[in-house]
C-alpha cells in the first residue's frame, strides 16, 4: 500500500516537541484528520513508545499544532493544538499547550504566513482550542526566526533566542469562568483542592495532604499506582464538578507545596529561596518532566487568588511567580485583577525558545 506526503515541519517549542501542519494540506476537523494525526505521532502503541511513527512516548512529545488564515480580525493566524494519546486512538482538542504554543510564531514567519520584521516580529496568534488571543514577540535575524541567543531555558539543554508570549484575558479558557464552580477551594477526596481555570483548567491540590514534600521525581511519581490512582479520582470529579467530564487532557492535576530545597534532574541543588512554590503536575497520566507550561500560567494566576491552596504556598511573590519545577525555575508574570466584584486574570506572560528541527513530508499510510 503506497504511503501519502504531507508537508509538515518538525519542531521543539518550550519542552514539548510537536509536528506543525498547514491547515490547508489535512483534511476537515473529523476522523480522517485525527487518523493522519495518530499515523504520524505513531499512536496507538500498546508498548509506549510510537516506535511508529515521530511520538516520543510521552505526553510532552506527542502533540500536533496545525497552523491556518485567522478567523479573527484581530489575529495574524489561527492555531489549533493536538494531544494525540500514545496508548489509544485519541486526539484531544480541549485545552492548548503553552510550550508548542512558542513554535508557532516562528513557523508563521518562517513560512511567510506572518512579514518578518528584522529584530523582533509580533505575531498575534488565535487559538482555536481556547478561543483565546496569544502575541509572541519573536526574534527576527536575516528575515528568519532567530535561534541563537543567551536564554536558557530550564529543561533545555543550551541556550536560545527568548520569545515572549502574552497570554490575553486568558480566565475561562475552557470553562468560560476563571474560577469554574465560583470558589477558590473545594474539598474532593476528603483534600482541599482549587479549581482554576486559566489558559487550561487546572486542579491544585497540597503535596503534604498526599503525603508528598512536592520535591519528588517524575520517575518516583510514575512509579507510585496508588497515588496515581487518588490522583486520577481527583481529575476526574473536578472535571465533573467544572463542567467539563471525559478529556483525558484537561482538566489537569497538580500538587503543590511551600517553598523548599529541590534537586532537579539535571543533579543541580536549588535552595529554598530559589522559587515561590514547588509543584509537580500530572499530564495525560504521566508526571511531567518540567512543568506544563498552561499549567504553570493557571498556577501563576491562582497564585493571585486569595483563598487557593496556590496561594498560600506562594502568595509572598510580589514580582513574577517563580515556580520550582523537576527541570529547574520558571518565572512567570501574572496580572490579576478584580471585575464585577470578582477575580479577573487580565493576562500571563511567559519566556520560551523554540527550533525547527526539521521540514519536509511526513508519511502516512
């Protein structure tokens, strides 16, 4: 059976990798869209490892970005973000991904969707997933996305040229509500949970209340069935509870703890003061090996919040949240403020780099 060519490019954003795609060369939202998607990423594969296909084997490394005219008169493009699952046929379309996010200004430029501007280039970005607006301020060099640069990115080896995304009015980006069920702490599972909806929806719950200093390996979590299992339990009923039961990628949970000494993958030892919180979070059933970088804006935000468990573990930050992560510290700019007598996240901005790894056709049987 002959195989089918599909332009697409190859990319790292943040820490994810994702294989990017024009709009025009898939086929309609649906089924036949989704087969190519799974084909591609190698999914689904009972051993884990998309040995099929370009996936890596976890969550952070099989995703999709599909890149098409704006719809919208205040974007340059529209963005559509794909979690394709690595064990099932799955692609899920309900939540954006903060990392893959960052590939796709220099794509648009890269491509001559967007007019490259020597320096730096804005490119107003609108995510189809959340309905929400994102301006990444991208490094121009010669007329091309810039690579090299003094940024470093915790999680990424070397260093690059910084992007900064604006993440707009990004409150209600699944839910339609900053905070989902109108508190700032609910109780599932017997534990004091917040349910906050920023840029994703996220569920927040202490570390010591399970148990845990917050400090723990990726690879220690994963390991734990049972604490995967409460876990798990807790996703499910607050995804109940914020409207928004069956995704298996949002709404997504993490656990988060006071400042403390951490050590993070790379062996480095970080003091206490490094960062304003610690947290790990969960993606698609996985504990992620830096932070989910959606998850980690809505930590940021709820930070602001009066009342979230976020909150008091990190409500000294005055300046930008630093949230200690299993890869290192990430800063994060939060702005909240108050509307109609409520919290309002008025926007989140965040520094990444990203690389086109590679361009050309992907196969598809």
């Amino acid at each position: 059976m002959s195989q089918r060519k599909i332009r697409a490019v190859y990319m790292r954003g943040g820490t994810s990798r994702c294989l990017v795609f024009h709009e025009p060369d898939l086929p309609a939202p649906g089924p036949a869209r989704d087969r190519i998607l799974l084909a591609a990423l190698g999914s689904p594969d009972p051993y884990g490892r998309q040995l099929d296909g370009l996936g890596g084997g976890i969550s952070s490394l099989s995703k999709a970005c599909i890149i098409g005219p704006a719809s919208r008169p205040d974007a340059d493009v529209d963005y559509t973000f794909a979690q394709v699952e690595v064990t099932k046929p799955v692609v899920d379309y309900n939540g954006n991904c903060g990392n893959c996010s960052s590939s796709v200004g220099p794509f648009a430029i890269d491509e001559g969707l967007v007019k490259a501007v020597e320096g730096e280039t804005l490119v107003r970005i609108h995510n189809t997933n959340t309905k929400k607006l994102i301006v990444a301020h991208v490094p121009v060099k010669d007329g091309e996305a810039a690579v090299e640069g003094d940024f470093a990115l915790a999680g990424v080896a070397g260093r690059g040229a910084r992007i900064a995304l604006d993440f707009l009015d990004p409150g209600g980006a699944g839910t339609g509500r900053l905070l989902p069920t109108g508190a700032a702490r609910e109780v599932i599972d017997g534990l004091d949970a917040s349910l906050v909806d920023a840029t994703n929806p996220i569920v927040f719950v202490r570390a010591r209340d399970l148990g845990l200093t917050g400090t723990e390996t990726p690879q220690a979590v994963d390991a734990d069935r049972a604490l995967a299992a409460r876990l798990e339990t807790i996703r499910l009923e607050a995804a109940r509870r914020m409207g928004i039961p069956g995704s298996a990628s949002v709404p997504k949970v993490a656990f988060v703890a006071p400042p403390t000494p951490f050590t993070t993958l790379d062996g480095v030892t970080h003091p206490a003061d490094a960062a304003d919180a610690v947290a790990r979070v969960i993606s698609m059933g996985n504990c992620h090996r830096a932070f989910a970088l959606t998850a980690a804006m809505c930590l940021a935000v709820a930070a602001r919040i009066e009342g979230t468990v976020v909150h008091e573990c990190a409500g000294r930050a005055r300046g930008d949240v630093s949230l200690g992560h299993p890869s290192g510290v990430l800063p994060i700019a939060a702005r909240v403020g108050r509307r109609d007598g409520a919290p309002w996240a008025e926007s989140v901005t965040v520094y990444r780099t990203a690389r086109r790894l590679m361009e050309g056709f992907v196969r598809v049987p």
